[in-house]
C-alpha cells in the first residue's frame, strides 16, 4: 500500500513535491539573503538603543560643578516673589549717596574676602588652578566668590551714576578716565556671562494702562532664590578682613587694608 506521507527531505531538496536538489546559485543566495537581513535587524536595533540612551542622557541633570563654595548640593533655596519696591534692597539702589546708604553697601559686600580651607581647595580644583594663600600659616586660600565679585560690580556701577560723591569728577571726567571706563566694561562683561549662565525663566508679566499704548512690563515675578541670609552668614563664617595683613606678597611684602606694602611704597596695582 502507498504511503499517503511523502517522505522527509534531505538537505537540498525541496518540499513542494519535486524532490531533485536546490540549485547552488539559489541556496548560496538565500544565504546571503538571510544574512543582509541580520544585519538590517541588527543595525535597527543598535541604532534605536542608542538614541534612546543618548537622549536620556541628555535630559538627564548635569552633576554640580565641584569648584564652588560651598558646594552646590549644599545649599539652600526658597520660592520668593521678586521685583517689589517696599524693599531695603530696592532703597539701596534707588536711595541717594550718604554715608549710611554706603555702609549698607560695604555691610552687603562685608564677605567679599573669603578663605577656603586647603583640603577643601584641593578637593574642588579640577582644573589645577591655583590662588594666593594667606599669610597666617594655615595654607588657607584666598577667593572672592562669584556673587560677591558681581555685587561689587553693581556697587561700582551705581557710583558711575553719582561721579561727584564717589570720584569728584564731573561726567565727562568719568567718561575720559580709561581705567574708569574699562573697569565697568569689565563688570558688565561678567554680569552678562552670569545671567547667561543661570538662564532664570521665571515669567515676568505685562499689563495694558489707559494712558499708553504699549503694554506696560510688571517687575514681580515668583523665583527659586538661593536662600540669602544662609548664604551670607556661611560666606562671613570664612571671610577675612584686608586689616587682618593676611596677604604677603612674594615681592612686596606684607599689604595693608588698601593693598599697599606695609611701610609705604605703591599699590600692588598701580
């Protein structure tokens, strides 16, 4: 009796009924065929995974900067609305010179001065940079942090607006002093790279007024701000005073509160 089951291929037959062997041209092709698509699949899927990951990485957040004190992870903020007049901050710009407006300014700027611990220096110089260390043998190093510099800044600028008090000049005095002049390009050169730097979004809102046809900007806005009054107080917790003498020059010696050789002599920046 004929079996109704056609019997097992062997290796190059077909199975359509006709058993004579597959052609060798047509099974090296399938070959290669099989193998394009490998590839194909292959490279899809190593392309996928990694745009995956590099766009993960990319919304991923930047790990704080090491060279700064102190360290980012360390500080403090709050949420606070910004832009409002009844202020001692908006009367120390908009307040007249006087003396008690001036002290308010130096008692703002007192941290200016700051001395970081030696292991502490070391521990956040990535970039092997150096500074000058304090005279008093505790291999304490001297900076001014970035805040401090910018506020001094400010300091500077208000007093372009009042050359008499501050320089006894007249304006067009100020304006042909060179050093005067390249000193506030300096401070506005480096408070530009600061707000480029911090990139602040928060929203700042306009309204229409009945007597101008423009929309009218409103200061407000509701920021996250470093806590201040922590800050402050940690940045005047390592500060210095110029009086201290704790800065030697190798060649010029001891410098007093003005930055001048103890004993008379010119300035270190003259």
């Amino acid at each position: 009796m004929k079996s109704k089951y056609l019997p097992l291929p062997r290796d190059g037959q077909r199975t359509d009924g006709d058993h004579s062997p597959l052609p060798e041209k047509t099974r090296k092709w399938r070959k290669w065929l099989f193998i394009a698509i490998a590839i194909v699949v292959y490279t899809i899927v190593v392309c996928s995974i990694t745009k995956v990951a590099v766009k993960s990485s990319s919304t991923l957040p930047l790990p704080a900067s090491r060279s700064s004190f102190p360290h980012p992870n360390e500080m403090r903020y709050t949420i606070q609305q910004t832009g409002q007049t009844n202020t001692s901050l908006h009367d120390l710009v908009f307040a007249q010179p006087s003396p008690e407006n001036d002290e308010e300014w130096y008692t703002l700027l007192r941290p200016f001065n700051t001395r970081i611990p030696q292991t502490t220096f070391r521990a956040m110089n990535t970039k092997n940079r150096t500074s000058v260390q304090l005279a008093d043998g505790s291999g304490d190093y001297y900076v001014t942090l970035t805040v401090f510099h910018e506020m001094h800044c400010l300091m500077r600028m208000r007093w372009f607006l009042y050359p008499g008090y501050y320089e006894n000049k007249t304006w067009e005095g100020q304006f042909g002093d060179g050093h005067v002049v390249g000193h506030f390009k300096h401070c506005i050169w480096s408070l530009l790279e600061s707000v480029m730097c911090h990139g602040d979004t928060s929203v700042r809102t306009f309204r229409w007024d009945e007597h101008k046809p423009a929309p009218v900007a409103e200061s407000l806005a509701d920021r996250r701000c470093v806590s201040w009054d922590w800050l402050y107080n940690f940045t005047m917790g390592h500060s210095f005073l110029l009086e201290d003498g704790l800065l030697r020059h190798p060649v010029f010696g001891r410098l007093d509160e003005n930055l001048r050789p103890v004993g008379g002599g010119m300035s270190v920046h003259e």
